[in-house]
C-alpha cells in the first residue's frame, strides 16, 4: 500500500505543487474534475470486477483513491497546462498522454500491482483513456471559451 501512496500519490503531488505554483486556477477547475472522472471510473471498474489494485486496504474506496486524487488528478492538470499556456497540439498532447497512461498502466499489470478479470485487457484501457481525456480536452476548450483560464502567452 505504501507503494502506491508514494508513487501514486505524493510524487505526482510533488510535481502538482510546482504546477500550481505556474497556474493556480487549474487546480480549481480541471483537476477536481479528472480525479471526480478518475474515481468514477475505477471504482466502476473494481466494484463490476474488471480490474483489482493490488494493495489489500480493507475498506474498498481506498483500492483506488489515492490513484484518483494523485496521479491522475495531476496527469490531468499538466494536460491542461500544456493544452492551454504552452499551447501544445491537440492530437500530440492527447497521443502523448494516452499512451504515456496506458503504457503506464500496462507496466502495472506486468507487475502486478493491478490484475485484469479475463473480460478486460490493455486495449480496453487505452480506449478508457481515450474516453477521459477527450472528456479532459473538451471540458478545458469549454473553459477557456468562458475565460475560466488567463490568457495564454504566445
């Protein structure tokens, strides 16, 4: 469980404090919601039983949330800062992310720290992936057309 309280949560943190230092109103906007997507999503995942996290908390919420508040709350946050104030291309911000997740995934199953039921396989996760930061994308050009987000530097 350790493991995935230092890696999962307070290293992502660690660079989420240097971000929020950058752009604050990110952290009031896009990231509750990629972590509100986030839980959504694995805690339909473990309770249907289509993956487990291997860390053996007794109470279930906790199979995933320090994930869902840390990695991917942060992962969603850069993905905005790069979409936004570095002005990165769409396509290769969203390929980026979506691999680099996936991938990232893909390297726990093989270690084990996360099991897939014989229904779900990798494919299905990078489809997931897809599915949530197209949402991500959507939601911060919903953002920025309201002026939610100072401008951007060129």
């Amino acid at each position: 469980m350790w493991l995935i309280i230092i890696l999962g949560f307070i290293i992502p943190w660690m660079f989420g404090i240097y971000l929020y230092k950058k752009a604050p109103v990110i952290f009031y906007t896009t990231a509750p919601m990629t972590a509100l997507i986030a839980v959504v999503c694995n805690q339909l995942g473990i309770h249907l039983k289509l993956w487990k996290v291997h860390h053996m908390p007794k109470v279930v919420l906790l199979d995933s949330i320090f994930l869902d508040l840390g990695i991917f709350a942060i992962v969603g946050a850069w993905f905005t800062y790069l979409l936004h104030y570095k002005q990165v291309k769409p396509f290769r911000l969203l390929t980026i992310f979506i691999v680099g997740m996936t991938s990232l995934e893909y390297f726990m199953v093989v270690t084990e720290r996360v099991s897939y039921h014989s229904s779900w396989s990798i494919f299905y996760t990078f489809l997931m992936y897809v599915g949530g930061f197209a949402t991500l994308y959507f939601i911060t050009k919903k953002l920025i057309k309201h002026k939610i987000f100072p401008m951007a530097s060129k």
